[in-house]
C-alpha cells in the first residue's frame, strides 16, 4: 500500500479509519476523486474535502466480490428467482458487496452470445452495483463464439456435470473438448461437480420408496457425488491443461482434492460458501427445512471443520454465496417431495458479517485473510484486480466501512431481500457494515439505502489467463 503525504483536495476523505487490504491492517486516511482511490495518509495533514467520514473505531474494506450470484435465475427460459437485479444487487450492497459476477446461461443449441447479449439487456441499467456474468455452456454448438465472449469481457465459462434433467449437463467428452478449446483461447471453466447418474439414481430410489422429506435431498447427493465429479473434471483440466476452478465445495474430500491438485502446481482454485460452513444437515429437519435445500446440499460438522481449515491454509480461494433467492411459495410450502423444490437460498446480504463473524472473531483467520477470500482473491482470478479488491492509488473506489463491535441478530427484517425467510434467521453476529461505496458514491449508510440504485455498470473482465489465479 502507497502512502502519500501533502495537500490535497479530494471529493470524500475518510478520515480515522484503519484500512484493511489483502496484506495487512494500517491506520490512515483515504481521499477519493473522481470515483478513484485517490490519497492514502497518516496524521493530519493539510487537506481539505467535500465531504468527510469520520471512521473512528472502523476498518475500511475494498468491496466485497461475489464471484457467484443468480439474480432473477432463468430455468429452461423461465424466471424462476423471486429477486430481481434491482432488488438483489440493492441488498447485496446493503451487505458491503460492491461487485457480483451472475451467469448467462447458454440455452442448449442456441447461441451463448445470444444469451449472453439478453443478460446483458435484462441487467443492464438495473444493477446498484457493478456486476459481470459468467457464460455457461452447455452443449458444444457455437464453441466458435468463444473468442468473441472473452471479447466482450467473459474470460470464465461454467459447465455442469449434473442437472440433466434441466438440459445443463455436458457428457465427459463434450468436457474434454469444451476444456481444449477453453484453454487454447486463454479463458478458464469453473465447474459445478456432481455426479448426475448417481444423483438420479438416489433420487429415483428414494422417491419410489416414499422417502421425500427434505434431508433426503441430501441423501440423494452423497458425499461420493461430489468426489467423483470432482476428481474427473480435475483429471480433465490436468490433461487438457485448462485452469479449472472447482464451484462451492462443499466436503472434505473434495477439499482434499483441490489441496491434492494444488500440490501438484495444477492450475487449479476454488470456493465455497457461508452456508456450508455455517449450516449442517440438522437444517433439513427443522419444521422448514424444505427451505434450505439447494445443490449440492449442507453437510457434516466434519465437512464444515476441513473446509474452514482448507480455508485457513488457502487451498480454498474464495468465499461466494451462490446467492439465489425463493420465497416460500416458490419452494412449495413444504408440501412438494425434495427433488421437487427449488433449490437455492439467498446469502449475498449475510456473507461479510456471519464469515466476520465465524472466521475472524474466532481467530482462525485474519483480516487480511478475509479480504483475500472475499475480495482480493476473486478479483484477481476473475480479472478485475487491482481496479477492483485493492486499496491501490487509482483503483476503484469501492468500499466497506465496516463496525467491528457491532452486535446484529439476524432477521428478515433488519435485510432487504424480497422474502419473508432467513436460513440464519436468530444468527447473532458482532461486526456488521455500516457505509457502502461505490466508486466513490455512498450507496448505503447507516441501514438506508441513499445512492443510485441504476448506478452500477457491467465489467469486461481482463483476459489475463493464464495466469494462475
Ligand atoms: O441450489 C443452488 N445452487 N441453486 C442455485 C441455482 C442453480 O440452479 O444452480
Ligand atoms: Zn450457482
């Protein structure tokens, strides 16, 4: 971090604060121009400002990246979200998250270009915050349009190896040839691993034995879907030499296997989310645990123990929320059997206070660490940084000014999603965001939301694989 020293005159100074980057924690003052990081200082020098914070007693964060959001997710061409990108992005700023990266999912024997043009037309001037999109593919008609995508800014391509039934899936060849030709023109794939035959399988036998209560959705997805789904695509990206970057882990053994990889100098990162750290499979069997169903499902306390110190010791990269949001029509009131209930919970307003909260109020990770998880890292490996998740001179004015004694229960109430629910509902954290800002602009402050709430712009992301991450 540049510390720089003399008069200056600067849109928004942000005084007393202590600011927090991927390195380290340092007392000082951060002036803005023109939307940009524009001064960082010690004392009281001479300066003078249109407008002051004073952040005593705060830390000042880079933005939050949540490199994996559904706002208003489409199925089969459908919208079947309850939020909305208006709605979602507000309270994900609300949330200190300043950057979401959604996905534009190709239609199977349509154009992804195609898709990709109509996610743009559907976010475009409805976002509050800055956002990106992710291409999924999913099936191998118009692989030609990739170099045209990384064009326009998508460097990162997702596949499925499940949800056949919803025509997502790609078959292990298509895998291989769609990582080729991924690798060749310098993007990356970012994989959602499960095994589908294996889920079908359990799920056929459990529905025909009648077994259709929530905790059944996470025995229809054993611990082995995961692994093996996982273990093949690593094998692919070994051979085809793609970086692959492994979607909410959610267990140990595929923890281990990312660890695995990585000490091989694979290229290879991945992520997990606050649900299955926070949240176990017990959550199934509460009176609404219909409502916590999503894919792949909430584990063990052993699975939740070996990703929080895969996370510690940096095999895992990234925390992301996956965030998709239902409300309890939506997910059918708990009347549905589980492999009828959409899946998906919503998360990207929580993620910063409950990871604050679990990870660094505990002590087993630092502030540094945090924002390496959930800012530096997923700007750097999406390409984005230092422009975003730094606290450079010159990069974005993207920041959390962050109350780290402040005590919050969680409640839909104090949120501002579009949902009547919570899964951590009665959740009570210390730490909590107070001011948002963007590029310079306060978005939320103090629990109202006072900026724009079209102002956000989408982000071509820089095609700068291959680098590792
Ligand atoms: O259960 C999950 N992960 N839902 C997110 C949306 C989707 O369909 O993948
Ligand atoms: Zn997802």
């Amino acid at each position: 971090m540049l510390f720089l020293v003399g008069d200056f005159q600067v849109d928004l100074l942000i005084k007393n604060g202590t600011l927090v980057d991927n390195a380290g924690l340092y007392p000082g003052n951060l002036g803005i121009v023109d939307g940009k990081i524009a001064i960082i200082f010690h004392g009281d020098k001479g300066y003078s400002a249109d407008k002051v914070i004073d952040a005593t007693g705060k830390l000042i964060f880079p933005g939050i990246i949540d490199s994996h959001v559904h706002f208003q997710l489409q199925d089969l061409g459908k919208i079947i979200s309850t939020d909305s990108f208006a709605s979602g992005s507000k309270a994900a700023a609300f949330g200190g998250v300043t950057t979401f990266i959604d996905f534009a999912d190709q239609t199977r024997g349509e154009s992804p270009l195609k898709g990709f043009q109509n996610r743009r037309q559907t976010a475009d001037g409805h976002v509050a915050i800055d956002y990106s999109l992710h291409v999924s593919k999913t099936d191998l008609e118009y692989l030609d349009e990739i170099p045209t995508l990384i064009q326009e800014g998508v460097t990162s391509f997702k596949f499925f190896t499940t949800y056949s039934w919803r025509k997502l899936d790609l078959t292990d060849g298509q895998l291989v040839s769609f990582f080729q030709e991924v690798r060749k023109q310098r993007g990356f794939v970012v994989g959602h691993c499960e095994n589908d035959s294996m889920v079908q399988y359990y799920r056929n036998q459990l529905i025909s034995d009648n077994k259709t209560d929530p905790i059944f959705h996470a025995h229809s997805r054993p611990h082995l879907v995961e692994e093996e789904a996982m273990q093949r695509v690593i094998l692919f990206a070994r051979r085809t030499g793609v970086h692959l970057h492994l979607a909410h882990i959610t267990t140990k053994q595929g923890s281990d296997l990312l660890a695995q990889a990585k000490s091989e100098n694979l290229r290879i990162s991945g992520e997990t989310c606050p649900h299955y750290l926070l949240l176990n499979e017990k959550a199934y069997t509460s009176p609404e645990g219909y409502l916590n169903l999503m894919s792949p499902p909430l584990r063990h306390t052993k699975d939740q123990q070996a990703l929080i110190n895969h996370l510690r010791i940096a095999t895992i990269d990234q925390i992301v929320t996956d965030h998709c949001e239902f409300s309890r029509k939506s997910k059918g009131e708990g009347k549905l059997p589980f492999n009828k209930v959409l899946n998906g919970i919503p998360g990207i307003e929580t993620s910063l206070p409950l990871i604050h909260d679990l990870l660094v109020n505990s002590k087993k990770i630092t502030y540094p660490q945090l924002i390496q998880m959930m800012s530096s890292n997923p700007a750097k490996l999406f390409g984005l940084y230092p422009q975003k998740g730094s606290l450079q001179i010159g990069a974005d004015a993207d920041l959390v000014i962050f109350d780290p004694l402040m005590s919050q229960r969680i409640s839909p109430q104090i949120l501002h999603y579009e949902i009547d629910w919570n899964p951590y509902t009665n959740f009570q954290v210390t730490g909590w965001p107070i001011t948002t800002i963007l590029r310079g602009e306060i978005l939320c402050d103090n629990g109202k939301f006072v900026g724009q709430p079209n102002g956000g712009v989408f982000l071509k992301r820089e095609h700068l694989n291959y680098v590792k991450s």
